[in-house]
C-alpha cells in the first residue's frame, strides 16, 4: 500500500514547513499517524506520532463466517476442503484418536486428541487423507495431510490459536503420517517398531485464527536406521503456511502385553 499525503494548510505564523504523513494501521479500530515536519534549514527535521481513531467506517454488515465443523463430514461443506477431499485417488480416513471403531484397541492412547480437545470449544472435527497408494502396494505413505476444525478453546490471545496448541497440532500430524504407515503395514522396519517423538524445532510464521479451519501436512523426509526425519507445515486455505516444524522420531520397540 502508498503512503497517503495529507496536505495541511500553513500556520498563521506562515512558517514555511510541509507535512508528510504515513497512516500505518495497527488494529481494526486503530490508526497510527507518523508526521514529519521538514522546515527551512537542513537538519531541522522533527517526527511525532500519535494514536488517532480509525478513519474506516465499522462493517455493519460482515459476511457470516460459514459454521466450523463440528464432524468430519461437515468439511465438505467448506468448498476449498471438498476439493482435497474429493480429488482424485485420494483415501480419506479418521485418525484413530477420534475414530469410534478405534476406541478399544486404542484406549489410552492419544487422549489429549480423543478427548481433552474433542469438545465444541477446542478441536471438534479433523479428518485426513493422501494419495491412494497402489493395490498391494506397501509402500511408505510420504506425505498426507489432515484437516482440523480450531474454535477459540485453543486460544492464546483471543482469535489466535496457542503456540503451544500450534506444536501439538505439528505433533498430531505427525503421529497421524507415523501411524497409517503402520496400520498399512508399510515396507519399513521403523514402522513395525513403536516410532515416538525425539526432537521437534517448531517455526511459527503468521498468526493462526479461530474459528476456522487449517490444514496440516506432514512428510517423511528419510529414514536412517531407527530414525524418522520427519517436517510438517500448518497451512491456511490458500495454501499459506502458518507454522512449520522439522522433527525426529525414534523407533522404539513394542513391549509385550501382559
């Protein structure tokens, strides 16, 4: 955006001096005015600011925000969802955490996503997908990608999203790549151990909004040995990443149930 200039008339003193202003916007309601002064004599420069109210009218009519979903079937009511969702050879699933069918040979596992963030407030809905990997293909699944319903529950500041929330959606999106690459029977031998989390060095580039939708993505970078090098991005709808993280998991042997 051009800076504006505001012409202002001279003083009664006519002191020669022209006024150049720069409105900077600070907030919805805010505007900040920075005026420098510049008179006769090099040198003679002097910058003041000052808080003024914001000149924009207040919107009396906002466009309604569509609902957040509540259910992983509401996503396809959102239109840029509907067209990850439906692409094609795509395979879509619920995570074990919020998957019903899931709950007995996963009771314990992953509760802070199966019930403490299940609520209305937190984190309702979240489905994911990738791409279909061939018929009896057990090859790694190196990228999928997970839709999460965010409502003000995870707030830091009012209408933005927690940086500590932020870490653990990285981490659920991670979990979620590990964990279908299991259930596949992927051709790897980390995958038939227990791979948990090492190492994350989290990156928070935009502020996150709520309520609203993100989408999280997460990629197998390689494999060296027991280690998984793993990345994940939060990315807004038009494909805008918010947050992004680098992460080791380490694979650690399935202990025997008793």
């Amino acid at each position: 955006m051009q800076p504006r200039r505001l012409h202002m008339p001279s003083s009664r003193a006519q002191v020669s001096s022209q006024l150049h202003a720069m409105i900077l916007t600070t907030g919805p309601r805010q505007t900040k005015l920075i005026a420098i002064l510049r008179g006769k004599r090099a040198g003679n420069l002097r910058q003041t600011s000052t808080t003024l109210p914001s000149t924009m009218p207040p919107n009396e009519n906002p466009s309604k925000p569509p609902p957040l979903p509540q259910t992983s079937d509401d996503f396809t009511s959102i239109p840029w969802c509907n067209t990850l969702l439906t692409a094609p050879n795509t395979t879509t699933f619920i995570p074990a955490s919020r998957d019903p069918s899931q709950s007995r040979s996963h009771r314990g596992h992953d509760r802070l996503f199966a019930r403490t963030l299940a609520g209305p407030e937190a984190i309702p809905a979240c489905i994911s997908f990738h791409a279909t990997p061939p018929a009896g293909s057990r090859a790694i699944v190196t990228e999928l990608s997970t839709l999460f319903s965010l409502a003000g529950g995870v707030d830091g500041y009012p209408g933005v999203v927690h940086g500590g929330a932020v870490a653990v959606l990285m981490d659920e999106i991670l979990g979620v790549l590990v964990q279908q690459n299991m259930d596949l029977g992927s051709d790897h031998a980390v995958f038939r151990a227990s791979p948990a989390t090492a190492t994350m060095d989290v990156r928070f580039r935009r502020p996150i909004p709520t309520p609203g939708v993100v989408r999280g993505r997460g990629r197998v970078v390689k494999i060296e040995g027991r280690k998984l090098h793993l990345a994940a991005d939060v990315l807004d709808a038009g494909g805008e990443v918010l947050a992004s993280c680098e992460s080791i998991w380490v694979a650690v042997d399935r202990k025997p149930r008793l």
